[in-house]
C-alpha cells in the first residue's frame, strides 16, 4: 500500500497509526471503531474507510491521492469509458497532462480519479498508458 | 393441498385483496455522500436517462434508459444504488441519526447498510451481520463503492448477535423471507404453507435476539418482501405476547394499515400501524414494514 502511494506523492497523506490488514485489504479506522473491533474479538470483514488492496487502490484512495499528487492525465469521455473497460489510454484521448513520466493517475472529464496507468511510449502514435487499475474492476469481481 | 397460485391467490382474496401482476419500474437511490442530488440527476440527464422521482422515498428515482445502469462510470463510483422502491422505506421508518449505534442483522448485499449509513452522514457505528459466506463479498463491494466510512461488518448469523455484547439505539431486520411473486415469476410454483411457517419460525427467533440487543426506547424495524401473514402481522401478533414492545407509527404514505383480521383471527389494533404493500396497488414489489418501540 505505502509502495502504491508512494508511485505518486511523498506527501503523507495516510495516518499509518490508523491503517490496518484485514486478510489482503487495507483499511482506515477511527477510534471509535477501533475500541469496537477489540471488544468484539471477532475477525471484521470490512472496517472503516476501504483502501484498497496492494496495488489496488479503492476510490476513497485514488481520489486522495489525485489531490496530492501532480502525475496526471485527463482524458475524454470515450477514452475514460474504455479506460473503464480495460483498455489502454491512447494518445488521442488524452486532453491534457501533467507530470506525465512514469505512473499516472486517470481523470475524467469531471475532475473524477478512474484508476492509474503507466506510461509506456510517450513518442509513439499508438498506446500511450497502459492500464494498470481501473475503478471497473468493482464489477468484475463480483462475477 | 395448501400450494400453488390459487390457493395463495385465494389467501389474498380472504385478506381483502384481489392481486395482479404489474411490471416493476426499475429505481435508484442516490448515494449523497458521494454526489449531491442534483449534479447526478444533470449527468444521468446528459447520458439520456429519464429520471421520476418516487414521491414517498427520500432520494429514490424511478428511472428508465436504454442501457444498463450497473456498469456506468456513475455507479462504479458509488453514486447511487440500484434499489427497488419499497425496499428503500425500511431505512426511511428506521431514520438513523449521526452518532448512534446501529444494527443491520441481515446486510447483504448492502442496499440498507449503504442507506443507513448514508441517513447517519458516515457517523456513529453500524454494525452490520450477514450470516452467508458467498454474500459477504457483495456486501464488501457496495460498502467500498458507497464510500461507507462507519460500518464494521462480520460473517455472523444474526442470532448469535448477543455475543457482540453491544446495545444499539436502531436495529434493522430486514427478515429473510419467502419472497413474493412480482420479484419472483416463479414464486407460486415454489412455495407452500409449509415453507412459509418455517420462515415464521426463523423471523420469530431474529426478531428476538434483536430485541435482546436493543435498548429501552430503541427502534427495531421489521421488514420482509413477503405478502404471507404468518411472516408479517402474524408475526407481530407473536412478538406484542412475548415481549414489551410496542408498535408505532411509519409516517409513510404508501402501503395499506397492516390486515388486524387474518383469516378470521383478530389481532391487536397497534398492527394497523404496520404497513402492508399489496404490488397492484403500490406499483412496487409485495412488502411489509413495522416499526417497534422496545418499552
């Protein structure tokens, strides 16, 4: 989790006294819910606020680390669909960029995190990001 | 033999009411923790999604569109969740506030969690219990996607509930039930009397653990998407014996006054207070909500 922040910001913008492990997922949890989790004494299976698991950010996170972190492309409404999708970014979809050099953070046309990429090719015509993690992952993991 | 679509049919004629089928309209609720009402409305507008808002539910929208709501960027960002109306009343007669300690027996997939919530503004503590394996992951999902901030769910037949040793101010149990035949097509073919006691049984034992753990003056809401009286005021009849509850007012404005004549049996007046959703009248799958003091 501390790796996949670090991919964007050096800020510290987790409180790491208030991160825990529940199996593979990370979770914020306040101190009210933490005092509750110990009396119960029984294993939780979601607590607090979703970070994500390790290289799979929740929204909470994207959105967190989109505000603290200068490595981001914005893209239009057809390449935000397909980034959702699954699909790589291509260069023709990306409306504007910034600090676009190794991991970058994918926005919507509303100012909205979607997931993040890395930049593979940023002289080539064809894929510019390949995508690495995208907020449609949601649904597939129902299936 | 006491099955089939007459003879339920016919139960429902002796309680009063002549039942069709009627084609449920397809409803939302927004999510506003995560989006206010009217930014997403504008951008469901944009995508061509034709928006009703139901009358009677906070937040609630029918809605039609020629594509599938369940997989727009909208959704996978927790703006809203596809929620059938009557089923976005039970957290409405429950009304959780910020800052209370909240129970949700019977979670998954996380529709009334979600709502409860979200009626809480991410504050307090819900507790929220789903006793099968296979349905946590759902209810993971939809707590992640909402953004729900103050929930601690566990894998935990809410019977057991008392091992948690916590008192709540609200409890939701929204009973497992043998459904109803608008959500159902095949529901007549699948259930008999027989069935629908067992169901009454499970009810009447989760509608007594939860009244263990609930406070003095706390509210329990009794749900069920059940038209059958032995699992709605049957029910409550059973419950108004054996334990000092009483039952309140919903302040909705939709449903009928719960049936106090069940089959010749007269029950106790404070039933009418329940609501009782016959679809072809409500336009909404068959549904029944109490609401409970605990005295």
């Amino acid at each position: 989790m501390i790796s996949l922040i670090q991919k964007f910001t050096d800020k510290k913008i987790i409180d790491l006294s208030k991160m825990i492990k529940i199996d593979r997922d990370f979770y914020l949890v306040d101190d009210n819910l933490r005092n509750i989790c110990k009396s119960i004494k029984k294993k939780a299976e979601y607590v607090g606020t979703y970070l994500g698991k390790k290289e799979k950010p929740s929204v909470f996170l994207l959105n967190l680390l989109a505000k603290n972190s200068k490595k981001k492309v914005w893209l239009n409404e057809k390449g935000a669909w397909l980034f959702i999708c699954r699909r790589d970014v291509f260069a023709k979809s990306i409306v504007k960029s910034e600090d676009a050099s190794d991991f970058v953070l994918i926005m919507n046309e509303y100012g909205e995190c979607l997931g993040f990429g890395q930049v593979i090719d940023l002289s080539s015509k064809k894929v510019e990001i390949k995508r690495m993690y995208d907020v449609g992952d949601f649904l597939r993991r129902e299936k | 033999m006491e099955k089939g679509m007459n003879f339920f049919l016919d139960r429902y004629k002796k309680l009063g009411e002549t039942v069709s089928g009627i084609r449920l309209r397809p409803s939302l609720r927004i999510n506003v923790l995560n989006i206010s009402e009217e930014k997403l409305i504008n951008r469901l507008k944009k995508q061509k999604v034709k928006l009703e808002k139901i009358p009677y539910a906070k937040h609630g929208y029918f809605y039609s569109s020629r594509f599938s709501l369940g997989s727009i960027t909208e959704y996978l960002l927790g703006y809203f969740y596809l929620q059938e109306a009557a089923a976005q009343l039970p957290v409405q007669v429950l009304d959780p506030k910020p800052n209370e300690a909240v129970l949700d027996c019977c979670a998954a997939p996380g529709g009334k969690t979600t709502q409860i919530a979200q009626f809480m503004k991410n504050k307090g503590t819900v507790i929220a219990l789903e006793k099968k394996k296979h349905r946590i992951a759902s209810l993971k999902t939809n707590l992640e996607r909402c953004g729900i901030t103050n929930c601690i769910a566990y894998l935990m037949d809410a019977n057991k509930v008392k091992s948690l040793n916590m008192q709540f101010d609200k409890i939701l149990l929204d009973a497992p039930c043998s459904g109803n035949f608008i959500t159902d097509s095949a529901w007549f073919n699948k259930r008999n009397i027989e069935g629908i006691r067992r169901a009454s049984e499970i009810q009447k034992s989760l509608i007594e653990k939860s009244l263990s753990v609930l406070k003095k003056g706390g509210t329990l809401v009794y749900s069920a998407c059940s038209l059958e009286p032995e699992e709605n005021e049957l029910n409550m009849q059973w419950m108004l014996k054996h334990f000092k509850v009483k039952i309140e007012k919903t302040s909705l404005k939709i449903g009928d006054p719960g049936s106090i004549n069940i089959f010749g049996k007269k029950l106790d007046k404070s039933i009418a207070d329940c609501r009782r959703f016959w679809p072809n009248k409500t336009n909404t799958a068959g549904f029944f909500i109490a609401k409970i003091r605990k005295l």
